[in-house]
C-alpha cells in the first residue's frame, strides 16, 4: 500500500518551454501532497504543500508564479514549471500523506529529473 | 534556528554494523523519520520514532532520545544493496518536515 507514482520520470525541455509534472496515489487518498526539489548531492528542499481544493503554500524564496501547483482532486496533484531555464533542471520529488493526520508518513514518488537545455 | 546534524558520509564493510547518527534542534518535535534514498531515486521510508527507545524492523533498528535530541539508525549484516544516503527528518511544533542533509553510506565487500 501507499504507492505514489510520478510522470514523466525523465523530461528534457528547451529554454522557454513550460513542464508539467503529475503526482499521483495509486492506492490511498492523499488530502495533502507535497512537491520536493533536490540539487545533486544535496538534501531535499521542500518547495511547497499542495492541499485538495486549496491554494498551494510555498516555502520561502519559491515563486508561486514560476511554479504552479493544482491539487484537483484527492489522488492527483501537478507541479508545472514555466518558461523553465536552465537552472531549473533538477531532481522534482513529490510526496503524499495517507491521512489528514499531520504525523503520518510522507511516502514519495519516483520523482522527475528535468534537464533544461 | 532549526538544525539537525548527520555525518556526511560513512563506510562500513559487508556483513557489519554500523549506527548512523543523527542530532536535532528544532522548534519542537513530534517525530522522526528515516528515509533511505539509493543514487538517482526518490527516499523511501524505514522508521518512525515518536517515543523514547528502539524501535526494530528487520535489519534495521532506530533509537530515539528526545531529552538529547538524538537518533540512531542501526543496520545489521550489511548488504551491498545498502549502499545509500539515509536521510533523517524532524517534525517540528507547525508539524513541517526538517530535513537533515543525508548520510552516504558506503559498502565494500
């Protein structure tokens, strides 16, 4: 149980193009998702909490306008990034909580490595 | 601030032991995780410690101590397959994830 799946896996773009990314859980509702960028050799950096039916929260220093978030429904959120430029090629990783309880498990997708040229 | 503090990188030969530690100072706790993450893939999940002691699972063992702010991960008859970066996290008051940088671990036969 507690499967999260994430599409494309892989993306490569160029400058200027706009990348959607979709997070979804497979076998649970997800009330809340959150969506994760990491450098290489870097640590997880949370860009923001994605709540069904509600506007995203951004963590400091993530713009909102660059990176859209929609959580529509309870199984699905998307993280689109636009007019991606290069040093936005990153590691993308989201993650779901099985529950609304705020200590539940985040159980993380694959993730999407995005390469922009 | 908020902080947690894993050593950076550890190597350990198959068939051993190795703990791997990690140390906390956050606003608030209600909770830590540990997550292994293998080269180029997402973190998956290994434990939650809420309360003082150990938990077990298999191989892999977590110790928590809140009057210390300080965990272990243990993990028993290494693997190669368990070369990773094992990454701790803490929930604080808000109920935010914090995440320590990641501790590489390397296996050599």
């Amino acid at each position: 149980g507690a499967v999260v799946s994430q599409h494309p896996s892989w993306v490569i773009c160029k400058s200027g193009t706009s990348v959607k990314i979709e997070c979804r859980s497979l076998d649970f509702q997800a009330t809340t998702m959150f969506w994760y960028r990491q450098f290489p050799k870097q640590s997880l950096m949370l860009m923001a909490t994605s709540n069904e039916g509600s506007k995203a929260t951004y963590e400091q220093g993530v713009e909102k306008d660059k990176f859209l978030i929609n959580h529509a429904s309870l199984t699905l959120s998307t993280l689109t990034v636009t007019s991606a430029h290069p040093e936005d090629s990153s590691f993308y990783i989201c993650s779901a909580k099985t529950s609304g309880r705020e200590t539940d498990t985040q159980y993380f997708g694959p993730g999407t490595r995005l390469t922009v040229l | 601030g908020q902080n947690i503090d894993q050593p950076t990188e550890m190597t350990a030969t198959e068939g051993a032991i190795v703990q791997i530690n990690c140390t906390y100072q956050t606003s608030g706790f209600n909770g830590l995780f540990w997550y292994q993450q293998h080269a180029g893939e997402a973190p998956t999940f290994l434990s939650y410690n809420v309360l003082d002691g150990l938990e077990e699972k298999g191989r892999f063992s977590s110790f928590l101590s809140r009057s210390k702010g300080y965990s272990y991960l243990l993990l028993k008859e290494l693997q190669m397959k368990d070369s990773a970066s094992y990454l701790c996290a803490v929930l604080d008051s808000n109920y935010q994830l914090i995440w320590g940088a990641g501790t590489k671990l390397i296996i050599k036969p």
